[in-house]
C-alpha cells in the first residue's frame, strides 16, 4: 500500500506535541488554508509515494520517542492508510496526534458531505486531534500545539465517547488566552 507523503518523516521533533515525536507529513489537503506553512503539501497529486511497511518498519526503529504525530497536507484525506500506521505504532507503544482542518463534528458526521469512509476508524486510534482550519485572523504565535485560536486541542477517547469535542485543557494557557482576546 502506497501513502502520498509531502516531506520524509522528522525524527526528534519537540513541536509537534510533548515529548520527542516522529512527524508523518501527508500530501493532500483540500482546506487549503490563507497564510498555512505548508502550502507545499495542498495538492493531491505532489509529493512523493512510500510504502506504508516501510514507514511502520522506520518508526520500529525508533528508541526514546513518545509518539508520532500526523501532520500535512491533511491525513484525513488518506484515512485507511493514516490508519495501518497508527495501528502499528500503538502496538508500539507509541502515542499518536493528529493535525486537521477538519472539525471534529465534521469527522464523526456520517451524514455529513465531507464525510470520507475511514475517519471514524482513524480517529478511534488518534489520542489528541488539533482540529479546525488555520485562520490567519486568529493567528497566535503565542498558543500551544496550534497556530489560531479557532484550533482546539482535543481528547479523541472521551470525545468519541461522549459524541462531543473535549479538550485537553494542560495545553491551554489561560494567560496566553486572555492576551488573545486581549488584542
């Protein structure tokens, strides 16, 4: 199985959640988001294939990491194969993060138009979602693990349980939010 990736993973990232992290960068993003750094991964068709067992056999590989984090692009646009490789780094022992443009309500919606066949099942293997377009408007260099205020910073586990986003509120600092509605 082939997953289109943007960029080779990072090893050693602290940026991309706690701890030390491997990022997965995912080609494909349809949000396509005014000021997003990654402007290089929107395209469906860029980027460069890989194996997914080889990705799954270079995190085996790795020794002091908390987890990975998927990041892009957007791997909610490549569910099932997001999915093969977050199966294998929990049996890893491995945490997992995940940033989308996608909200979650829009995730877990069957209904909904968006919906793609796959997302509840990668989520239910994602323990923190980032969820929500980036909004230049509500850019805020000084947030933690997301780059606008609309971002949330969501527990997937007690969320999914509960059919409704609940944050994790150690990453929000109260200062820094009240510097945001501050400006």
């Amino acid at each position: 199985m082939l997953i289109r990736l943007s960029h080779k993973i990072t090893r050693d990232s602290i940026v991309d959640g706690p701890g030390l992290r491997a990022v997965i960068w995912t080609q494909g993003c349809r949000h396509k988001c005014q000021g997003c750094h990654n402007p290089s991964t929107h395209d469906l068709n860029s980027g460069f294939q890989m194996e997914v067992k080889d990705i799954i056999e270079e995190l085996s590989d790795l020794k002091l990491h908390k987890g990975i984090t998927f990041s892009g692009g957007d791997p909610f646009e490549q569910p099932n194969l997001c999915l093969e490789i977050a199966r294998a780094s929990k049996d890893m022992g491995l945490d997992i993060w995940c940033y989308t443009g996608y909200t979650f309500e829009e995730l877990i919606n069957k209904r909904g138009r968006k919906y793609k066949e796959g997302w509840i099942e990668f989520l239910k293997h994602i323990d923190v979602l980032i969820d929500g377009p980036f909004v230049l408007e509500k850019k805020n260099l000084l947030l933690k693990f997301r780059g606008s205020e609309n971002q949330r910073i969501i527990d997937v586990k007690k969320s999914l349980r509960f059919r409704m986003p609940v944050l994790l509120e150690e990453y929000y600092d109260i200062q820094t939010e009240e510097v945001a509605v501050a400006r």
